[in-house]
C-alpha cells in the first residue's frame, strides 16, 4: 500500500504549508498594522464609543452687601433628563416618574412620544436635590441626573431691582448680575469618563480640568439700610396711593449707594407672574423734571458769581411774572413781596428765583448743573442707565433760563439728583459714585467753590427749620438740610402737562453741621391725601434718615431742640415745592 506521508501528492502538502505560511504573515502584519501603525486611529473610534467627558459644574460667585451680608448664592440642584430612545420602552414605569416630576401621566407620554427619536430631552431642570435623588432612586432606565446650580436671592424683592437675577442657565439677564456677568460667573470643569452604550458610567477615567468658582462681590449698598429705604417707601405708596416710588442714599464722602430701593418690585426667587414695569430700576432708568430741588443748584451758581449774597433782597410781588405769553407763578407768597435769598428757597418762588437766573445768565447756571452731574452719566455701569436731559442752547431766551432755574426744561434720575445734592453736602466736591463697596475713599473734585457749597448748607437747613419751613423733613436730635419740589408730569406724546399728575420729591441731606448722608426721595403720582413734596416725599426723608443716622451711630448735633422743641401745630405753614 502506498505510504500516507503526502509523497504521492507532494505539491499539495506544499501548498498547505505555504498557505498557512502566508495566512499567518498576514495576521501578524494585521497585528502590527492594528497595534503599531494604526494605534492612534483605532484607540480615537474606541474613545468616541465610549470615552465621555462629563462637566463638573462651578458655582456662580456671591454677591454682599458692605457687611457681608449674602444678597445673591449659588445652591446645589439636580437637573433630570432622559434618553427618549430607551424611556421609551420602559412605558409601566411612566406614571411613578411623572408623579415625582410634578406632571400629569398624559403630559409626560405625549412630550415623550413626540421626543421618540432623540437621545435627550429635560425631564425637569434645577430641582431640589432630595427631590431629585427621589427620582434616581426609582432607577428608570434612560433617566439621568445632571449637578448644576441654582440662585437664591435672600433679600428677595428688597434688592431685587439692584442684584438683578440669572436665567435658567445661571447667565445675568438683569441689574448687577448682568453688568458684572463675567466677573461673577464660574468656569465648568471636565471629567473623563467611561460609558456603554446604553450611556451608564462603567468607570470614572480622571479630571481633565477643576471647575474654577466665579468671583465674589461685595456692594457698597447697607442691606439694614435697604430695608429700611424698602419699607418708608412702601407705607408711602400705601399712604398716598401712588403709583411708583425710588430712593437713593448716598454716602456723600466716598460716593458709595449706600441704599436703593424702589417701587413696585418684584420676588427674584419667583418669577412665573412678574410683570415687566415691576423690573425697571426707576432710581436708574426713569427721568423727570425735579421742579424746586433744582433750586439750591441754581442759587449755587448765583452765589458762586459773586454778585450775590444770602441777605441779598428781591422783589417777588405780586407772585407772578409775565414772559411774553408764559407766566410764572408762586405758590406761596411773602408779605410785603420781598424775600432774601434763603427766604425764595424756604418759599419755593419761582418768580425770585427766575429774577436771579435772569442777572446770573443761562450759561452759568447749566455750567453749575452740569458741574454736580446733571446730564451726565453717573459712571455706575448699570445695564439701562439714563442719562437724562441738560439742554443748552445757543441763544438763551428769558423763558427757557427762567424754566431751567426752577426745575423745569431738563430731565434727570432719582440718582443724579442724590449726587447734586451730597456734592452741595460734601463742601462742594464730587467724589466718584460707586455701587461696589470701597477699600479707601476716593479723590474728590471741586466743582462747587467750598465757600458756597457751605453757605448752601446753611441756607438748606433753615428751609427745614425755619418758621413755615418744611418740618415734616425735620430728625430729632438732628440738624438737617434740604429742598422739597412738587413736578408736574407730562403728557405721553405731547408737550404739554397732564391735569392733577404730579411727582413728589424730597431732597436732603444730615446732619448739616457735618454732613454724611445725602438722600433723594421720588413719589410718582400721589393720589390721597395731597400732592406736595414737603406733604408726600419729606416725611419718608425723615423717617429714613432719622433710622439710618441711628443705626450708622452719627453723633447728634442738635441735643438741645430734641429737649425742647415742639413740632409747629396744624396751622403752621409748609414749603410747597
């Protein structure tokens, strides 16, 4: 028999070997090619598979007042989402789910059946942690969980129109929180992870960078003296029935807002009915005329010429003055028709006031009023600040430096008028506004001469304490200074006034032997009880500065009228603005 060791058929047992030869150099190129030369193209198809970096979330900064005291904070909160693709099949899981999202069964189907084809849908953004973990407990599958965080604003609708909030992305949309967007907003991290397919962590690989928090920042506003601001304005509108209503108090040596409040406001922690005219921070955004607070401003320039002096005369009689076809008229009229310079502030007259404009010169009084901030900006940065309206004009005509010296014929901001007046209190220096709290005070510059500035400081407080003044600005224990003003409002879409609309308007500032604060007060539309600044806005002056000078611990400076004095009767008189 012949032999079975493959000699009959010798090239076929070659050809067995050999092809076994070249499958086995082919498999070992293959190896090579896979494991050496191709390395890096096939570990990259592995990754996109299944390597995933995952954002490790940072908190935003917090926000302060001067003392520390939290405004606005970055809470943990759990954001729940899910693969529509897999929750799709995990339909007798469905009702539990949406009973701890807070949803309907019905709801929660249809959004996931129209969602069927996508791999991921928010189930509910930025719940409350235990909440959320009660979901991921339910261990559904194609329902994740996201860390993220959400803001808390702890004074609510006392600041709300200054801080401002974020939007669902924890990005600024309005007032501090938007102007300083980038200071305050921190940087995500990543982490590398390991998925399968389904997308459930197999291993945590490394962090690839550590999420950076945003920066912190302390305002320069006195949250004992927000509420304190929040509350006298409140009872005001209450009182009065008005319409709207802002605050500014000024720290009249470093510039600092040291309170700004307004009215309506709105809860930052809820917003689901909030109206957008609630928003708008009116200290900032909204104009008007200042009517009579204007008036130490003008006699400012009056004095600061030199032509005149605080026992200086006019004439104010009858109480009307005709100018071609304009005639302007007083409210209060003196006996005899003849007034001082401080008696034409403590009166509010218009016509004594115009007959000064008309020898000091339109140019000078808008140099004066530019001078303390008027038509400027106040260099505060907040998002929508007005500048307000200083005109000027080539030729200036008897009417418009007449209108101009008694508040009307410009347009400015509860704040500008702040600033007018805590430069009048600061010996005539303008320091710098700030809404962030400062380390050192600023350098201030000279704008008003010292000499007037102190002369205005003594003029001012006699418009308070003098007889028929406007005592109801009056601070026991206090020397105070200031100036009421009653503003006709303006028609929308014309040039004329409405009837019976007025804005109430009080500003001052204490104690005037050494002064520290300066406070603006704006009522819109009072419709109860009477219209007149020194009647609606000075009262909320006072009982504001009255708190705050305790609060600040500002000595008393007038000791001897808190033992004594008696407030004037019902039938005294009153400055009118």
């Amino acid at each position: 028999m012949p032999r079975s060791n493959g000699s009959l058929h010798p090239w076929r047992f070659r050809l067995v070997i050999g092809a076994l030869a070249v499958c086995s150099v082919a498999v070992c190129w293959r190896i090579v090619e896979l494991h050496v030369l191709d390395e890096g193209f096939l570990k990259n198809q592995g990754d996109k598979r299944s390597v995933r970096h995952v954002p490790i979330p940072a908190h935003r900064g917090q926000i302060t007042d001067r003392n520390g005291e939290p405004l606005a904070v970055s809470t943990p909160v759990l954001t729940i989402w899910a693969n529509p693709s897999q929750l799709i099949h995990q339909q007798s899981r469905w009702s539990e789910l949406a009973a701890l999202l807070g949803t309907d069964l019905k709801t929660f189907s249809e959004r996931l059946k129209a969602n069927a084809d996508k791999e991921f849908i928010y189930l509910r953004r930025r719940m409350v942690p235990a909440a959320g973990e009660a979901i991921m407990d339910l261990k559904v599958p194609g329902v994740y969980s996201i860390e993220e965080y959400r803001r808390f604003y702890p004074a609510g609708e006392v600041a709300a129109h200054l801080v401002g909030f974020t939007n669902v992305d924890e990005q600024g949309q309005e007032g501090i929180e938007l102007s300083y967007n980038h200071w305050l907003e921190g940087v995500p991290g990543k982490r590398q992870v390991l998925q399968d397919r389904r997308g459930r962590l197999i291993k945590d690989v490394q962090v690839v960078s550590n999420a950076r928090p945003g920066n912190d920042l302390a305002l320069s506003i006195d949250l004992r003296l927000q509420y304190l601001a929040h509350r006298e304005l409140r009872e005001a509108l209450q009182e009065f029935e008005a319409r709207a209503g802002s605050i500014v108090m000024l720290d009249v040596h470093t510039g600092e807002v040291l309170a700004m409040a307004n009215h309506p406001s709105y809860n930052p922690n809820n917003r689901a009915n909030l109206q957008p005219d609630a928003m708008r921070n009116r200290a900032l955004i909204d104009v008007f005329e200042p009517g009579s607070t204007v008036k130490p401003i003008s006699m400012s320039a009056a004095l600061a010429t030199g032509r005149w002096k605080p026992d200086d005369e006019v004439n104010v009689y009858p109480g009307t003055l005709k100018i071609g076809r304009y005639t302007i008229r007083d409210v209060s009229r003196a006996p005899g028709g003849v007034l001082d310079l401080t008696g034409i502030l403590l009166k509010s007259s218009n016509v004594g006031m115009s007959k000064i404009a008309f020898d000091v010169g339109g140019p000078a009084m808008h140099g004066t009023m530019q001078a303390v901030g008027f038509g400027q900006y106040t260099g505060l940065g907040f998002p929508g600040e007005r500048v307000g309206n200083l005109p000027s004009f080539r030729e200036w005509r008897q009417a418009e430096t007449a209108a101009l010296s008694y508040g009307y014929g410009l347009s400015v901001t509860t704040v500008q008028l702040a600033q007018a007046y805590a430069v009048l209190a600061n010996d005539g220096r303008k320091a710098p506004m700030s809404l962030l709290r400062l380390s050192e005070r600023p350098s201030a510059q000279q704008v008003i001469p010292e000499d007037v500035a102190r002369t205005m400081q003594s003029m001012l407080q006699e418009v308070i304490e003098g007889t028929g003044g406007t005592f109801r600005a009056k601070v026991p224990g206090y020397h105070v200074a200031g100036k009421s003003g009653t503003a006709r409002k303006t028609a929308a879409g014309s040039k004329g006034y409405q009837q019976d609309s007025y804005r109430s308007l009080f500003a001052g500032f204490a104690p005037s032997s050494n002064p520290r604060l300066a406070i603006a007060v704006v009522i819109d539309e009072p419709t109860k009880g009477g219209y007149y600044g020194g009647l609606v806005a000075a009262p909320v002056f006072s009982g504001l500065m009255s708190n705050a000078l305790r609060l600040l611990n500002i000595a008393p400076d007038n000791l001897a009228e808190l033992q004594q004095a008696e407030l004037p009767g019902p039938d005294s008189m009153e400055d009118r603005g």
